[in-house]
C-alpha cells in the first residue's frame, strides 16, 4: 500500500470521526430528550417510520461507523498482532461491509413502514 | 560520607543489572556517577559521552525507567532513597552496557529526507527569511533538536511499530518543510507520510514530556500531517 493511500485512509478516519462525534452528540441528546417521561417501542417506531430526516441522519452515521472503525481497527492489528498484508486488508473490508450492511439493515427496520 | 546505590545494567540485549556503592557529591549529575564507576570501580564498563554540557546528546540513558540525558541530570532529581537504576536507552539494540547502536535512529532521519535541497548555488545571494515568518517560527521551534534518542527511546509508537520514523525524525523533517530554501517539500512529505510516518503518531506527547530541550515533536508531528494531508488532497503526494 502506497503512502498516498495511507494518507487518504487517515483522512477519511478523521473526516469520518468528525461526523461521528456530531451524529454521537445528537443521538445521546435526542434520546435523553425523547426518555423523558418514558417510551415505546411502538411510539419509538411512530416517529421514525415514513422519517426522511432520520432514515438520512441514522443512514450517514452508519457510513461514517463503517468507514471510521475498520481504520482504526486496522492500527491496532498492525501494532498489537503484527498483522499486515492482504489477508488484513481482505478482513477489515468484511468488518466494513457487516458493519455498513448491519447498520443500515437496522435503519431500514425502524423506517420502513 | 554518603553512599549512593546504584545498579548499572552489564551485558547487551541480554543481561543483568550490577550494584555499585557511590560517594555521594554535592551538584553531582548521573553522568558523573557512571563516570565515577567506570574509572575508579570497574573499567569494563562501556557507556557514552563527548560534551558534558548538553550539547552534543550522545550520553542519554534510561534513568529509573525514565530516558534522560545524564550530564544534565541532577542526581539529587532521580536519586529515591539514596538508589538510582541505569539502564541503556530503549528501543535501541543495546552494543554493550549503557551503550546502544544508534544507526537505525540516525538512518531513519536520511529515511525522513532529513538533509537540506539546496536551491540556489554559490553566485547566490543570500536568502533573507524574516524572523517572525509563520514558516521560521515553526522551524525554530523544532531546530535546537540535539539528537539525544530520549523522544525515540520514549516513543510507543517505536516499540510496537519498528519500521516508524520516530520523533526525532520527523520533527527534523518538519523544520525543513518550513525551511524556504528547501527544495525537496513534496518529496520529503511523500517520506514522511503513512504507516511508517507521521500518520502513525497516536499523540501519546512521550516525546514532547521527556525532550530535554524542551522541543515538542508532537506538535511538528501534527504540522507534518497537516501539510501530507493537504498535499494528498492537492493530488501532490
């Protein structure tokens, strides 16, 4: 792997971790919010269903996961394991894509109607 | 008189630590002390020094688990309860006792392009670079490096990841990425880019902490991804 390629993979895990520390922020506050006096699932499922907005929100911060943790997961393996080469790079794409496919199944689940 | 205990490590790679009894002197720094042994005690014993001064970084050792340069090091500071440890720099393969072979260290530095690209020749006048200039204040900041390895021998990032550049190298290469007379900018960020570069600092500041000059490696290594990173998305690197 070339050091440009390095590079962009550090930019994309500090583009990516920018997102994630806005959606993170929102997600805790809206749920603080929302559990005030006690919730559903059925009400939870009211609000999200046929939901643009949340299905765009919830939907970029699974992308910005699925881009943001294989990287870092990729320094702890080279660092930690000793792991490097193709059979990581070949791994940390199936971390990406479970979590990408995981994810956005769940966002799919609360607005599909 | 008050005696100092002190256990030196004898051998290379491996080895054992050695008790040794000391004079205890008023003002007296590590340095002395391993010089004390080696001429009154135990010849044999191999370590490193030239300046005495702080100037030259060659006589850095482990104090007490700690990296330190030892001619500036006050025993007084490190001493706990009248006992001090030496041991050789870490992360450095060890030649004998408190000497370690630095190649790998100073290559690195050739590695991080760490010499200047001259652009003008001698006909030349010479360059005029305003002190207060964003560009030589950055370099100032890292230039007074000694070349001790305390940064490196304290570095995790070393100990997990051997083929890292460390701080040293990197901070050397940060002035001259400022330095308006380079010529090699993009090749130098291209070196110091990546797994092996500046992109693998996790900012545990180790460097920064323990650099007896005060230098903060940290922050140069941040300047260098800063600048890879823009180069990266300007399509240069």
């Amino acid at each position: 792997m070339t050091a440009r390629t390095q590079t962009n993979l550090w930019i994309a895990q500090r583009a990516s971790a920018a997102v994630l520390a806005l959606c993170v922020v929102v997600h805790l506050v809206v749920i603080v919010y929302a559990m005030r006096g006690g919730l559903s699932a059925a009400e939870i499922l009211g609000r999200t269903r046929g939901n643009f907005g949340w299905l765009a929100f919830y939907g970029v911060f699974v992308l910005a996961a699925a881009v943001h943790a294989p990287i870092g997961l990729r320094a702890i393996a080279m660092e930690w394991l000793g792991w490097r080469g193709r059979s990581l790079s070949i791994a940390l794409h199936l971390v990406a894509l479970a979590l990408a496919v995981l994810g956005l199944r769940a966002v799919w689940a609360v607005f599909a109607p | 008189m008050t005696t100092l205990q002190v256990d030196v490590w004898r051998g290379a790679q491996s080895g054992r630590y050695q008790r040794f009894e000391v004079p205890r002197e008023a003002n007296q720094t590590v340095l002395d002390v391993v010089t004390y042994i080696q001429r009154r005690l135990d010849a044999t014993l191999a370590y490193r020094f030239a300046c005495r001064v702080g100037m030259c970084g060659s006589c850095a050792m482990t104090v007490n688990g700690v990296a330190r340069w030892t001619c500036r090091t006050h025993v007084s500071k490190v001493a706990h309860g009248g006992r001090v440890e030496i041991g050789p720099l870490a992360n450095l393969p060890v030649i004998k006792d408190l000497a370690t072979d630095m190649r790998e260290f100073f290559d690195k530095w050739a590695r991080a392009k760490g010499s200047l690209a001259p652009t003008a020749t001698r006909r030349d006048d010479f360059a005029r670079v305003p002190p207060d200039s964003p560009a030589r204040a950055a370099a100032t900041a890292g230039i007074e490096c000694i070349g001790c390895g305390v940064c490196y021998a304290s570095c995790d990032v070393v100990a997990w990841n051997p083929d890292y550049l460390g701080p040293a190298a990197l901070n050397r290469a940060w002035t001259l990425a400022n330095d308006v007379r380079d010529g090699a900018r993009v090749e130098r960020l291209r070196a110091v880019a990546g797994d092996a570069g500046c992109h693998a600092c996790h900012t545990h500041m180790s460097c920064t902490e323990r650099c007896p000059k005060a230098i903060a490696p940290t922050a140069s290594i941040a300047g260098l991804k800063r600048a890879t990173a823009l180069a990266a998305l300007k399509g240069e690197l």
